[in-house]
C-alpha cells in the first residue's frame, strides 16, 4: 500500500495551492475592479507554495531557510489570506498587527532553531499564531460574509485548520526539543495532512467566494439603474407581480406610489446633464433613506419613479408620500427641485399590476396639473 510520508504531503498540497493562485491570477484579470481583495489572495497560495519548498527540502539546504524562511513564508502568505478577506468585505486592513505578529514569532522561531533548538517551543510558537489567524479569519467569514456554500466551504476549513493546530500545539507539550517536524507518527502525519488539506480547502473557498461576487454584481446591475442605484422598470415589475400575487393569496393590500420630478428639464436645460444626474441621485438617495426594507424603489423612466409598498393600507401610502415630498421640498439643494406624487392602493379583485400603475398614473397627472408638488390619490 503507497504511504505518504510528510514531506511529500506538504509539497503536493503545496503545489496544488500554487495551482489555484495562477486561477486566482487570472480571475484578477478578468473581474472587474470593484472585487477587492484578489491580489492578496492570489500571492499568499504562492508565497505559501515556497514555503512547502523549503520545508520539505530540509536537510538538503540550511536550516536557515528550511526553517526560519520557510515559517515566515507559510504566516505571511496565511496573513494575506486574511488581510485579502478584510479588503474584499470592505474592511480597514490590519497590516501592523498582523505583520507585528509574525515578525515576532519568526524571531521567536528562529532563536529556537539555530540559537537555542528547541523543537517542541517551536512548535508551541507557531501552532498558536496559526490558531490565532485560523479562527480570526473563520469569524471574519461568519460575521461578514453571506450566507453561501462558498463561505461556509472557507469558514470550515479554516475552523478545521484551527482544530488541527491546538491538536498539534496539545501535543508539543510533550515533544522533546531534539523532535522533527517529518517524525513518522500516526498522530504527527495525521496533523499535518489535516492542516495542508483544510489549507487547499481554503484557497479553492476564496476562489468561489469571487466568482460568488462577481455573478451577484452581474445580477445587480442586470436589476438596478447604473446612474442611481434604483431598480430597474423590468426588476420593478416583476417585484410587482410577485407582491401582487402574494396579496391576492393571502388577502392583503399593497400601495404603489409613482413619482415625478417637477419641472426636471429645465434643470437639465439650464444647468447641464451632469447636474441633472447629481439631482436624481440625490433624490432616490432621500427616498429610499424613508422606505422601510420590505419597499422596493424603481425608476420607472427617465424623472419618473415608482415605489412599491407592501401590506400598506391608502393612509399609510399617503403619509409615506407626503414624507417623502416634504423632505424633497426642504432639501435646500441647488438647484431647486420638487416631486408630485400619485398613489394608489390594490383592491381585493386586482386584475394586474397595469391596472394599478394606471390608477398611480393617473394620481399623478392630478397632482401635477394641481400645481406639482402634492399628493393625490387614486380612485
């Protein structure tokens, strides 16, 4: 039966990670700019590569490097795949502290290695800096990651990695200091092939987790308007239907609000297209500041846009637009601009969601030719 000895694990794991990081270097290439993260994910599997060179060649080039320089290869490249993590959440990159760490305990490795060796303290040293980034970086993925198989892939492997190096560190309470990293032990081979896995594990994880990104970005602006972030009039629509039917099932109502900036060509006309783009962001941005999570906001065409309000009776639509005016009107924004807004309310035998955009259409005109800057209702 072929037994693999410790060096050969390490250095097929190893290699399999540098596998991924020419993936991970070409899928930096391709996504776009606005995944983060991928340049650090893509150095540390093959800083972490070197490092399982230069372990599994000890004995065959100094010490120095097969140990000194291979551990700070291995917790710089873990490092970066935590750092990589903190920017690809959109987070402030912990580089001192985490830099701070490892230089302190390469230092701390290096005087037990070739000062006063020591394998066990070694081993100590470097299993609770690995347990410590192991599960920073598992809890960084549970609290700020969503809910996804790659997440949940990453933060178990990582987690895994973390119980395999307290295993390791439990056991070199016991290690005499003239020990070695390839001892041929079931429970020493049993560690090692555990962490140089859950390793691997972690590298393919961060890979899905881009992939994850990027089809959601791809989703996001199939369904929302690239100038002001509202969805689109067909992602509208369609959330439409859907709560419509839901009311229809469950016998509830729903409000639909359409809304229209006054007089929004004479913006355009007079002071330009680019100040005209800055009112409308400026606009969904108030609105949907008054929404509740459950409504959904939509530009429906060019000033014209639409909310939707689910389980909300015709008073409660009508305060909600009456907020939503007054706050346009007291915005003190150059320059100057007001909403009429229509709103109208499902009934219990609601044919579609035409029917009910024409009744908020048609509330609409009656507020504009009321002299904009109102509210009505319609019939």
């Amino acid at each position: 039966m072929l037994s693999l000895d410790p060096r050969t694990i390490y250095f097929l794991t190893g290699f399999m990670g540098a596998l991924m990081s020419v993936v991970l270097f070409f899928l930096r290439r391709s996504f776009p700019p606005t995944i983060k993260g991928l340049t650090e994910w893509t150095a540390a599997p093959a800083i972490i590569f070197v490092s399982t060179l230069l372990l599994s060649a000890r004995g065959a080039i100094p010490d120095f490097f097969s140990m000194t320089v291979a551990s700070l290869a291995l917790l710089s490249g873990m490092s970066l795949l935590y750092l990589g993590s903190q920017r690809f959440f959109g987070l402030p990159q912990s580089i001192r502290l985490w830099s701070s760490l490892v230089l302190a305990a390469v230092l701390v490795l290096a005087w037990y290695a070739h000062v006063e060796p020591h394998y066990g303290i070694r081993v100590l040293v470097a299993s609770s800096l690995i347990v410590i980034l192991s599960a920073s970086h598992a809890r960084l993925l549970l609290r700020h990651g969503t809910r996804s198989f790659a997440t949940s892939l990453t933060a178990a492997a990582l987690l895994i990695q973390a119980g395999a190096q307290a295993l390791r560190f439990v056991s070199a309470l016991d290690t005499p200091a003239d020990g070695t990293l390839f001892a041929l032990s079931p429970a020493q081979t049993a560690i090692i092939t555990t962490f140089t896995f859950s390793m691997l594990m972690v590298t393919i994880g961060v890979a899905l987790m881009a992939t994850d990104r990027l089809r959601y970005e791809f989703e996001h602006l199939a369904s929302h308007d690239s100038l002001t972030g509202a969805l689109t009039r067909r992602a509208l629509l369609e959330a439409c239907e859907q709560e419509l039917e839901r009311c229809q099932r469950k016998d509830h109502v729903m409000s639909m609000l359409m809304l229209d900036l006054d007089h929004f060509k004479t913006i355009n006309d007079i002071h330009g297209h680019l100040t005209g783009d800055r009112v409308l962001i400026d606009f969904v941005a108030r609105v949907t500041a008054l929404l509740r999570r459950p409504d959904r906001f939509g530009r429906f065409g060019g000033e014209e846009f639409v909310a939707l309000l689910p389980e909300t009776s015709l008073e409660e639509a009508r305060n909600v637009a009456e907020r939503i005016r007054a706050d346009v009107a007291s915005a003190g924004a150059q320059p100057w601009c007001t909403v009429s807004i229509g709103a109208a309310t499902s009934s219990a035998d609601e044919a579609s969601v035409d029917t009910l955009l024409a009744r908020a259409d048609a509330a609409l005109y009656q507020a504009k030719a009321a002299g904009r800057n109102c509210v009505k209702i319609g019939a």
